[in-house]
C-alpha cells in the first residue's frame, strides 16, 4: 500500500514538472538604461575591494602557478627518461 501511495506520488510530481517555460522580457530603452546604471555603479562600487584583493593575493597565486606547472615538468621529464630507460636524477 505504501509503495502504491509513494509511486502515485511520484507520478504526480513526475507530471507537474514539465519542462521550463522561457520567459522573454522586453525591456524599454528608459528601463535598460535604468538597469545599466545600476550595474554600473554596482561595479565601481566592487571595484576598490576587487582590486586590493587581487593585489594581495597577486604574488601567492604566481607561486602556486608555479610550482604547479614546475611540478608537471618535472614528472613529465620523469615519464620521458623511464620510457627511454635513462637514469633518473635525484
């Protein structure tokens, strides 16, 4: 009975979901220009903060970069000289 119960119940919710419908919302020029200062002074305003974190975070970021791409290197060198049967340096 139970199952029955969960599977109509499934079923439903299975038909309520359809697909979503598009919605298309026509903007007027006063609107749109409305929005984009908005969005505009939202940017400036993100802006300082935006660009002292980058700042900070500048020289960590590089190093890690780094050191990644130094690490592939050097696993990829690794790969090469044990496919050729070289020696492998310490």
């Amino acid at each position: 009975m139970k199952r029955s119960i969960a599977l109509l119940l499934l079923v439903f919710l299975g038909l309520a979901c359809g697909p979503e419908e598009k919605v298309r919302i026509q903007l007027t020029p006063a609107q749109r220009e409305a929005y984009q200062d908005i969005a505009t002074a939202e940017i400036d305003s993100l802006r300082p903060l935006l660009d002292s974190i980058c700042t900070a975070t500048f020289e960590v970021r590089v190093a890690v970069a780094t050191d990644s791409i130094v690490q592939e290197r050097l696993e990829e060198e690794l790969r090469l000289r044990a496919r050729l049967g070289q020696s492998v340096p310490q």
